[in-house]
C-alpha cells in the first residue's frame, strides 16, 4: 500500500526512515548499528567503564531523588541500572542492543544485583513491558542519539510512566562541548544525526516544560582513578513531574 500514513505513528516511522542504515545512531535498525556498537568490549569508550554517573549518586546523596522504582533509559550495559539497584531500588532498564544487554546481565550476575533488562525500542515496548509508574525515569546518553521528532515519543513515554511527583535524570551533550548543533531540519535534509545532537539549556528547558527544573548543570569531572564516572561535556539535568 502506498498511502501509509494514518495515525501519528505512523508519521514518526515515516521520519525515522529518512535515515539511512549506515547514518548511524537512529534508523529502524538503530539497534544493529548499536549493537556492533558494544560488540569490542576493550574499545576506549568512556561509558563502557563499570561506574555510574557522578549526578546521579549526588541527587541520590543529598536526597534530591529517593526512587523505589526506576527505569533506566538506553541503559547500555547497565553501569547506572546496577548502581540504582544497589541502592535498593526496583530497576527496569531497556536497551535497543542485545549485546548490551547480554554484557549488562554478565554484570549484574557478578555483582549479584537484580534489574529487569528489556531488550527493544523502549518507545516501541508495550504497558505490560514497561508497566511503570516509575518514580525515576534515568537516562544517560540516549536522548542526545534520538532523532528530533523522537522527542514526541520521548515526552509521551515520560507522560504515561513517570507517576506524580517522579524524576526525570538526564544527561545529554552540550553545545559548544559535544555533539551536532545543527538545526532540526538539518539532520532530515542530511538523512544523519552527525555523532548526536547538542543541546543548550533553554533547549531543554523549553522541550521539558511540562516538567518543574530542580536541578540543570555540567556533569563534573572526574579523574580517572574516581569511583564515579564523570564528563563536563554533558549537561546533567533533573526535572520533576508535578
Ligand atoms: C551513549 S549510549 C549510553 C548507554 C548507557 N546509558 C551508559 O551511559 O552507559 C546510548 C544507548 O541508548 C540506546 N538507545 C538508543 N535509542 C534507544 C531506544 N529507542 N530504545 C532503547 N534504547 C535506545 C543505545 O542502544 C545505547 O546503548
């Protein structure tokens, strides 16, 4: 059938086809060029360290957060999953690779935590695989990968399990630091997301409006031999649902 549009949906399967396989980082295959992605474990890519982020056990520190049940976002292999369970929480954490899931369960096995890993496209999955209500939605590092008009999912998803009064904690690249600062309709005219987008504040701010900002900084740096994992090219930022 060529008439294929009916529902919004619809349409944002349409603009996530504008991407070709090979212009990484987000097509309906996003998950095979992630998977690759993870499949060299000794590649030097910084979140492929066992640590979680240095926000996080902050906001968790000074009481900015206290989760019982928590989805991780684009959990990759599970470095701030296994640290929200290790605190005691009920994790849930999705990933689009299998391969990041196999190596995220490998640790959560030597660590002896339980996290409920989710393989698939977490705008994709359904209420009995995401049931929420979450009281902290976490994501390090996805949001920055999604194509624009993902960010409708994005808002949705947080609108339909985040429960009253839950957390959003977000890192993603800033500009001037890392990452695309093309417009919008940049990356549809390209068919690429160029290495993922950079955001500024008022950027974030304006997309998480329905959300009240408790907290919007740089992620801290911290050195190698640290037992937090930390890169001021991200901004770290915590918004609550009302
Ligand atoms: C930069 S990595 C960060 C991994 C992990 N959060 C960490 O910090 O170690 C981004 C992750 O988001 C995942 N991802 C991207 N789009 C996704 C989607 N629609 N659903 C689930 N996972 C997604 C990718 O597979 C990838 O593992």
């Amino acid at each position: 059938m060529d008439r294929n549009i009916r529902t919004v949906e619809d349409v944002l399967r349409l603009l996530d086809g504008l991407f070709t396989p090979d212009a990484n980082r987000w097509t309906v295959d996003a998950g095979d060029w992630w998977d690759t992605f993870y499949t060299d474990r000794s590649r030097p890519v910084p979140f492929f360290v066992d640590k979680p982020d240095e926000h996080l056990v902050a906001a968790l520190d000074r009481g900015l957060i206290t989760p019982r049940r928590a989805l991780d976002l684009g959990c990759g292999p599970g470095r701030n999953a296994l640290h929200l369970a290790a605190r005691g929480c009920a994790v849930d954490a999705v990933d689009l690779s299998p391969t990041a899931i196999a190596w995220a369960r490998e640790r959560a096995a030597a660590q002896g935590a339980e996290v409920r890993f989710l393989t698939g496209d977490a705008f994709a999955l359904t209420t009995t695989e995401l049931t929420g209500p979450y009281d902290l939605i976490h994501d390090s590092g996805c949001f920055h990968h999604l194509p624009p008009h993902r960010r409708v999912s994005y808002l949705s998803l947080i609108d339909r399990v985040l429960a009253p009064g839950g957390h959003l904690v977000l890192s993603c690249f800033a500009t001037g630091a890392m990452g695309s600062e093309l417009p919008d309709e940049a990356f549809y005219q390209d068919s690429h997301l160029h290495g993922g987008l950079a955001y500024t504040p008022e950027e974030l701010r304006w997309i998480f409006s329905d959300l009240t900002e408790i907290e919007l900084r740089r992620m801290r740096e911290e050195p190698p031999d640290a037992p937090t994992f930390g890169h001021p090219f991200l901004w770290t930022a915590i918004f609550q649902h009302p």
